[in-house]
C-alpha cells in the first residue's frame, strides 16, 4: 500500500503564504484596470494547445499570479503524482487501489503495470470484444430472441455508470446512428423506467445493465423490473434473457446470479473509479451508438490530454491551469461554486456529469494523512448551456452579490448550420464574458439619459472572472480532450487539497440507511426507532402510501 508523501501543511506553506500576501494586492484591482495596464494582456494570459484556446485573462490575476500558483503546485508535488497516477501506484490509499482510467485510452502496445501485470492488453481486449459486439447490433445480426434486429437499447446504470454514458450519448448524438433508439434509466423511482420504455418494443430491445459492483440497489431493481418486462413480452421463455440482456460489470457472480451469460458480460477493473469509467466498457451504450471507430476516435481525444498533462510545463499545461484558477477563487478569494457553461445544446448534460466528477472526487473535508482540513475544498458545480442560463439566472452572476468563476465553453463551427443560429449563439457567448468582466459604470449608464433613481440598479460593477475554453468543433475527439481536461482539472486541486480524490465514503450512510427502512415501510409491525422527525415523517408516508 501506497502512504501518502511526507507532507507540509498546506496552509503553512511559504508558497500559500506568497499567494496569500499576492491575494492582498489583486482583490482591489478591477479587470478594466489590469486590460488598460497591460496591452499584453490577453495574449500572455492564454494557452493554446492541442487545438483548443483558453483564455483566462478575464479572471482576476497576473503573471504574477500564475507563477506563484505552478510553485504552489510544484511544492505540493504535482508533478510526484500524475507519475505516480500514471504509473499505476495505489494513490487511492483508503480503497488500496490504483487509479488508472488513463490506462483505459493507453494506445494498443503501450504498456502499464498494476501488481506486476500489464493492464493495457485487457483493455483492448475488450474494447474489442466492444466493438465486435456493437457492430453485430449496428449492422442489425445480433437478433433477438423472436429473430428480429434490435432497434432500442436501454441502458440501466446509476451515478458513474449512467451519467458518463448519458452525457457523452448527448454530446455525440450528431454521429449517432438514428435508426437506434437510445435511453438510459437510473433513478428507482419508477416513473424512469415507465417513461423510458413505455414506447418500446421488448422483440427488438436490449438491456445493458451497467454496474461495477452488480449490488447497486436502484440498478438491481430496474435490472430486475426490466427483466419482467422482457419475459412478459417474449411469453416468459427464460431463454430469451441471454439476447436482451448484456452486462457491464466487475462481479462476474453477480452477473450469474441475475442469469446472464458471463459471455455477454463486458468486464472492467477496480482501477477504475465509476465516475471516470465512461470510456471503459460502461460506454458501450455509447459504442452501439456511435459506432466503434468515433469511439476510438474519443479515446484518442482522451489520450491527447493525457499525454498533454503528463508532459507539459504547468504553466503551459490546459488541466493544471484550469485547476489552479480554481484554486485561487475558492483558496483566496472564498468562492463557494463554479459555474460551467456549454454553449451547445449538445452537451446539456455536460455540467451535470461534471458536478458528479468534481464534487464526488473533491468533496471531501479529511486529508490523505486523516486529518480535517483546515481550509476549503472541493467547489459547488452547476450550470445549464447557454444562452438559456442568461435568460434565468445570469442575472445573479452579473448583479448579484456573490463571486461566482463560470467556464464558458464553446465551438467555432455548429454542427447543425441554419441560417446563422450559430453566430446568434457565439455572438452571445462573447458578450457574456466581455459584460461580466467590463460591466457599465454608473457614468456610463447616466450618460444615456437612464433617469437618476435607475442608474445604480443599471449599473455593471463588473470584474466577474470568466475562463474561455474556445475548440473547433464537438466532435468524438475534441470530447475526449475536453472530459480528460476536466478530469485532470480537478486531480490538480485534490493534489494541491491533499485529499483522495477517488474514494466516495459520503455516499455510504444515506445508502446502509435505506435498506434499514425499506422493509419498515410496508411492514407497520416493523418498530420505528429512528429519531423524532424521521419517525414522524414514516408514519406519515405508512398512513398514506
Ligand atoms: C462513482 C461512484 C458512484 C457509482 C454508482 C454506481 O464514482 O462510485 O456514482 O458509480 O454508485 O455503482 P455501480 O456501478 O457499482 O452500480
């Protein structure tokens, strides 16, 4: 087992006190100030690599700041640990386990080594039993059991084994073959899997049910729920399961146990955490749909930024930027969230899986020595595309009270031109960034005659940070760059945090909770003794279900 290195207290360190001292001098500063003081600017404070600008020179730092932020990630050993990341060492120390979901994009020949075992062959092993499977349901020769081609594939999954999937399905959904119907169902609520089937054929569907442990509770129950949907209509011929049902999983028991054929099973390992598994065998919804080669295509993008964050100086580096920003806002200046905004409608699911990667990973209050930290960590993440977010809450960002980073994240190209929808969109995108950093002075506003009694709820104050991440085109490939730049942002952060960024203890208790009340519910024999309000409210719902 991998201990944590010898470690200085963050907030002890010469290099935060630098920054802290550093912060004193930039918060009184305005952002119109620091573009009129320095012509350069916007061309100093900006990376562009692997065809994709960011520009973060609407955030409120310098030079300055930026060199103060790469010693405070090199004093914290930044650099240590992407090598020992990369290298297959066991850096989640309280699961024991490696974290390589770089190994799941390792071209074929590349070698990684886990306990003395090269992971990469397994890998492409069964990125190619993948694709042959995904071409047999592509290509309409993988029938199901009254011989019909499939036409709907529903993927059964919850958190790290539906959002990823979901998200990238959306985002690529432009490639995907549309004679397939796609769906994904997560919640136990059973109004997901009603609404999600209920157009459905069970002659030409098939089931993928996703799940790393196969014990999930939601997932069990929609697995099982579907499974009598199937047999109901097929005649209830047991043997018809083996061609609707396939799993992704690493419990090969558990698999059995529900009655599929290990055969349809697509394994992944425990080095891969759920919330950066899409790009394993959980993607294989995602695969049916785009087709094997888009999805080495993703990979090849996911590669890119790995290799990127690996190699690059951090002053340089896409990831290591956009997480030591983030540091700067949530550390110095105590912002609480971070908004990231896709323009594109594309990636509406885009924050949502984001806010699971970087709140399940960094939402933590103990460091890797078990100690409560003694400064923030991990932000809130939430945001919607654009432009729909400025017809709702932008207002808060822009005249609120509270200090709110957003990434803006948008395409040069739209994949779908009509008329100049697209212009109309990124014209919008552009105005955004510049009214939040700019604003409008009162003079301003009085200037063009706004009565007195409305100038100061007209006016912009302005110097609201903005990061721009600017790619050609949403593609399967520039997806891939964009999920591995987020992934490694917040690797950045939960490094410099000192914390475990791939264990999820807070998920736990909620869960060890409901399976003590399930059988309380429907049994009123069953004592309550929980505390006052929960007894109260089980009552209530016993009374009335
Ligand atoms: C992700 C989390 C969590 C997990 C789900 C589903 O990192 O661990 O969201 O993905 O709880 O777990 P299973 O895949 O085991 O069903």
């Amino acid at each position: 087992m991998t201990t944590s290195t010898k470690h200085q207290h963050l907030t002890k360190m010469p290099q935060w006190k630098a920054l802290q001292d550093h912060f004193e001098q930039i918060e009184p500063q305005h952002l119109r100030q620091m573009f009129a003081d320095d012509p350069d600017r916007a061309t100093n404070l900006r990376i562009e690599d692997l065809d994709i600008l960011m520009d973060f020179s609407k955030n409120r730092l310098t030079g300055r700041t930026v060199e103060l932020l790469v010693e405070l990630a090199e004093a914290c050993g930044l650099r240590e640990r992407i090598d020992a990341m990369f290298s297959g060492q066991k850096i989640n120390i309280t699961e024991d386990r490696a974290v390589l979901h770089v190994a799941l994009r390792a071209p074929r020949g590349e070698s990684i080594m886990v306990d003395g075992k090269d992971v990469v062959p397994e890998v492409h092993d069964v990125l190619d039993r993948m694709s042959s499977f995904s071409e047999k349901v592509r290509a309409g020769d993988w029938k199901g059991h009254t011989g019909k081609a499939i036409d709907s594939i529903v993927n059964i999954g919850i958190g790290g084994s539906d959002l990823g999937p979901e998200m990238a399905y959306e985002a690529l959904k432009f490639y995907s073959d549309r004679n397939l119907k796609v769906r994904f169902v997560s919640n136990v609520d059973a109004n997901d899997f009603v609404e999600k089937t209920r157009d459905l054929d069970p002659e030409t569907t098939l089931f993928i049910v996703c799940s790393k442990t196969f014990t999930t509770l939601e997932t069990m129950a929609n697995a099982h729920t579907a499974r009598d949907w199937t047999l109901k209509g097929l005649g209830g011929d047991e043997t018809a399961i083996a061609r609707h049902f396939v799993a992704v999983s690493t419990n090969a028991d558990e698999v059995k146990k529900f009655g599929i054929d290990t055969d349809n099973m697509f394994g992944f390992w425990d080095w891969v955490g759920g919330r950066y598994s899409y790009d394993s065998a959980i993607g294989l919804s995602l695969m049916i749909a785009i087709g094997p080669d888009r999805f080495q295509e993703m990979l090849a993008g996911f590669h890119e930024m790995d290799e990127h964050f690996r190699k690059t100086p951090f002053e340089r580096n896409l990831p290591a930027m956009l997480g030591l920003i983030g540091i700067w806002y949530n550390n110095f200046f105590g912002a609480e969230t971070v908004s990231i905004l896709p323009y594109d409608q594309y990636l509406n699911r885009l924050t949502a899986y984001f806010q699971q990667l970087d709140m399940e990973s960094d939402g933590k209050h103990v460091d890797l020595d078990g100690n409560i930290v003694d400064y923030q960590t991990g932000p809130i993440v939430w945001g919607q595309p654009g432009t729909n977010g400025q017809h709702a809450y932008y207002q808060l960002i822009h005249q609120g009270t509270k200090l709110i980073p957003c990434d803006f994240i948008g395409f040069c190209k739209g994949l779908n031109p009509l008329g100049n929808h697209h212009d109309l969109l990124m014209a919008n995108f552009f105005a955004q960034t510049e009214a939040l950093a700019f604003g409008k002075t009162s003079e301003e506003v009085a200037a063009e005659g706004v009565p007195a009694f409305q100038v100061p709820h007209r006016t912009f104050t302005g110097n609201h940070p903005t990061t721009t991440i600017m790619m050609k085109e949403l593609t399967p490939h520039t997806l891939g760059k964009l999920i591995a730049l987020y992934e490694h942002k917040i690797f950045t952060q939960g490094t410099i945090w000192h914390i475990n960024s791939f264990d999820q203890w807070g998920v736990e208790l909620g869960k060890k909770l409901a399976q003590k009340i399930i059988p309380q519910l429907s049994d009123s024999s069953e004592v309550l003794e929980h505390d006052g309000s929960t007894n109260q409210l089980i009552e209530y719902y016993r009374d009335n279900r």
